[in-house]
C-alpha cells in the first residue's frame, strides 16, 4: 500500500481506531483493553466493534462503518440533486485520499445513481511530487477499470508549471500564494479535463475538514464575496460552466482516513512540497485548536456557510464573461487570466490582491483578441 500509517497511528492515539475506544471529548477512558473487551458493533450486533465514530460516538465494525459512511454518501447525492441519472461524472482525482475514496463510493453507488464515471487528473508539474501522485491514480484506475485522462498545466496554459510559478514569485515576496495561483489553475484544469472526456458534471473530494477551513479563511480575509457563494454542496453551472459538486462535503477527515483503511484503498499520502506556506495550513491549525475545546465545530462552521446571509450592500455582481477566455468572471478578466497575466509580464503581484486592479484596468473590452502567449481553453 503506497498510503502511510502516519493518519491512522494519529488516529489511534486519540482512540478513534483500533483496539482503544475512547470519545473524543473524554481521552482518559480507553476501552478495549484486556480488561474491558472491545465493545460489540451497534450495527450488526455480531462483529467486534472496531472504532468508534467521531462524529456520534457509535462504536461499529469495519463493514458497518463503511455502509454506513456510503450511506450518507448516497443520502447527501440524492437529497441535494448533484448527479441526476444519466450524468457523465467526471471525478478529479489527484490520487490522495480524498479523490481515492470519493471515486471508491461513487463506483460503489453508481449502479443506483444510473451515473457513470470519468477519472481526469491534474498534472502541475511539481517535480518529485506529482509523478508519484499520478502513478497512484492510474493504479487506481487499472484496478477499477475507469477510464483516466490526464490533462497538464504546461499543455494549458502556455508552458506554465507549478514549479516554474514558484521560481516566478520566489523574488517576489509572494512564495506563499504558491496555493492561490495552483488553485484557480487546477480548476480551470479540471474543467477542461472534464469537457475533453464528455462530462456533464465534476465532482471534487473536499470532506468538511476542507470546507469548513475555507469559510475560516474567508473570515479571516474579510472576503464576503467567497462567504456570500460558499454555501451549498456545490456550483450549477452557471455561464456555461459545468456544474460541480462535493459529495463528501458532510465526511470528517478522520472517518474519510478509517474508511481507505478499511476498504485497503491505495493512495498517495504525501504533502504538496507548496503546502507548508500556504495560508491554509495557519488555518487548519487553528481549526485543530478549536476542535479541542468544541468538537462540533467543523460542521458548524460548514452549516454556517448554508446559512450565512449578507446586507444588500455586500452583495456581489452577477457573474459575466471574461474579456479574454470568455470563462465566467465577476471582473473584466477572469481570476486564471489575471495570474498568467501577471506571471508573463514578470510581476506575480500584480495577479494577486489588490494589485490586480491594474489589471482590470487594462484588461481589453469585449471583441478584443486574446493574447497568443496566453494559450487557455476555451468554454
């Protein structure tokens, strides 16, 4: 198995996997010990429970626990519309865990969705780090007979790689938007991936771990834009854009860890060599912090998101066209066009924050030919 023991011995030592069950609110009385045999599974009544769930404290064996957690999945598809009969879901898979299990419980459920699936991986161009993740992803769809198409970010978006941006900005005092530049050109990635093998609709594998940091975030950068569209499971689509959803958006990290485990999923387990700067990780710490005190606040926060609601005043502008790709935008260029703007002119800063109000500016109108530097997809 290429994934490490790292989450799960993490796991272990807070009493949610393993021969030691404790909740998370009470560490100090471990159970399943010689003394106080493993409780029996409240599911099935039969098996010896094997963790207890984080989120309820239900103490189930490996095979409850994953019906249980594919379950939830369906409920989550089903009562939110994501992925109507009939849909070509194209599902990213970067072969971490999170894309590992998600494609797992889709591939498990698709015969009663009536869904069929796609797996498109992102090539960065991260040297000795996205090769490794790649090989997991076309083991996973050797085994799982999927059909995997691997789009790259040289090929996009004019020979930019995600190694070559890191050397862009590296003088630029900007290294720790390493995250936002790879972000909004995965995305665009993705969707082009996703229209090269016929999707009609995305799924990503962001767990409420993921979400609930992203609203943090966007609370401690003063965003209400990024608040007033973070609720829902998702995006419709709008502009031409294809719809997206996260069908794992209710799963805890941790239970999206025990169910690889107990399914033997192989996946990639190693951290983006961008990562430790990026802005998230302050964030996810802060998190970690929270749930000590308040283990309910990962989904709070995620269902705070559903509810938030903004005055008139801070209610964004609906969406348009970008000037130069036509790719939905609520400014003149779209967030992908303004980062390879600023990166071909040699000043990152410029793409980023307030510096891109440059950009704007200078932006061309409507009917104006794109840039030949700039090779982007069209949609």
């Amino acid at each position: 198995m290429s994934h490490t023991t790292d989450s799960l011995t993490r796991l272990q030592s807070r009493g949610l996997l393993g021969s030691k069950f404790s909740r998370e609110a009470d560490l100090s009385c471990p159970l399943g010990t010689p003394a106080m045999p493993a409780p029996t599974c409240a599911s099935c009544h039969a098996a010896r429970a094997a963790l207890r769930r984080p989120r309820s404290g239900q103490a189930l064996c490996g095979t409850c626990f994953c019906a249980a957690f594919e379950a939830e999945v369906l409920h989550t598809v089903l009562a939110g519309r994501l992925l109507p009969p009939g849909a070509v879901v194209a599902v990213g898979a970067s072969g971490g865990k999170d894309s590992t299990v998600l494609a797992h419980v889709l591939r498990e459920l698709a015969p009663r969705l009536g869904v069929s699936l796609r797996l498109v991986a992102v090539d960065e161009g991260i040297g000795g780090y996205r090769d490794a993740a790649l090989a997991a992803v076309q083991r996973q769809a050797a085994r799982w007979e999927l059909p995997l198409t691997i789009v790259a970010y040289a090929d996009l978006f004019g020979g930019w790689t995600m190694d070559a941006v890191a050397r862009s900005t590296a003088g630029s005092g900007r290294s720790r938007a390493c995250c936002t530049f790879c972000g909004v050109l995965r995305r665009r990635a993705l969707e082009e991936g996703a229209r090269l093998v016929g999707a009609t609709h995305i799924v990503t594998g962001h767990n409420a771990d993921d979400m609930a940091e992203t609203v943090l975030m966007n609370f401690l950068r003063g965003d209400t834009g990024r608040l007033a569209r973070g609720g829902g499971l998702g995006s419709p689509g709008e502009g031409g854009a294809l719809p997206r959803c996260r069908p794992l958006q209710f799963a805890s990290q941790k239970e999206v860890v025990l169910y690889a485990h107990f399914r033997r999923l192989d996946y990639f387990s190693e951290e983006c060599v961008y990562a430790p700067e990026a802005f998230r990780g302050y964030a996810r710490d802060l998190l970690k912090r929270l749930e000590v005190v308040r283990p309910s606040v990962v989904l709070d926060l995620v269902h705070s998101a559903e509810h938030l609601a903004l005055a008139p005043t801070a209610q964004t502008a609906p969406p348009g066209a970008c000037t130069r790709c036509g790719a939905l935008a609520s400014r003149p260029l779209c967030q992908a066009c303004a980062l390879l703007d600023g990166l071909d002119r040699g000043r990152p800063r410029l793409a980023i924050g307030k510096g891109r109000r440059g950009l704007d500016e200078e932006a061309p109108r409507a009917g104006a030919q794109p840039r030949p530097s700039a090779v982007l997809p069209t949609f």
